[in-house]
C-alpha cells in the first residue's frame, strides 16, 4: 500500500520519518517538519504562499529546469513558493547571528 507524499503544513518540505517535528510530550508530529516544528513549537515566523501567476513563475525559471520540469513554466508540477518571515538567524565564523526584518 502507498502512503500518499505529506508535506509541512508551515514551509512545504516533503514529509519523512526523519524530518518530523515533535509535540510537547515528544512524540512525532505528523502536520510538520523539525525546522518549523519543536517541542510543541514553531520555531520560525514566516508564511508560505504558493505563487500561481505567469510572472512569478517565469520570473524564477532558469535554463535546464526543464529536466525536472518537461512542461516548462507551465508545467502542473511546477511552482514558485513564497515566504514571508519577519526575522532569521544564520551561522557566519561558526556563531549565529540573528537579524529582524522591517
């Protein structure tokens, strides 16, 4: 039996045992990743959209994502996600630096 692909209700990653975030209690959540979902949390402030739209699409596509994606632009497999985040954190010189978006 095939268990149709799940993805992260927060960022859209593709959905695995691996990947999953966890509840309070510490069991696996099924909704969504560990990148967006710890302990009971979200650990990041951002939204996702998914772009339909002939500009954002073509806005995005380069030379050879035809291999991945034969129909080209138009392609029902294709999309261009969003993300709105109002702050980050990164790793520079092995320390993390946060920032905040305004």
């Amino acid at each position: 039996m095939n268990k149709e692909q799940r993805f992260c209700q927060s960022c859209g990653m593709p959905l695995t045992e691996e990947v999953l975030g966890t509840n309070v209690d510490g069991s696996k959540n099924e909704d969504y990743c560990m990148y967006c979902y710890k302990d009971g949390n979200f650990l990041q402030n951002c939204t996702m959209e998914v772009l339909t739209d002939a500009t954002s699409k073509e806005m995005i596509w380069r030379d050879g994502d035809e291999q991945y994606y034969p129909g080209g632009v138009t392609d029902p497999n294709y999309c261009v996600l969003k993300f709105t985040a109002t702050d980050g954190r990164f790793y520079s010189d092995f320390y993390p630096r946060s920032f905040v978006i305004e």
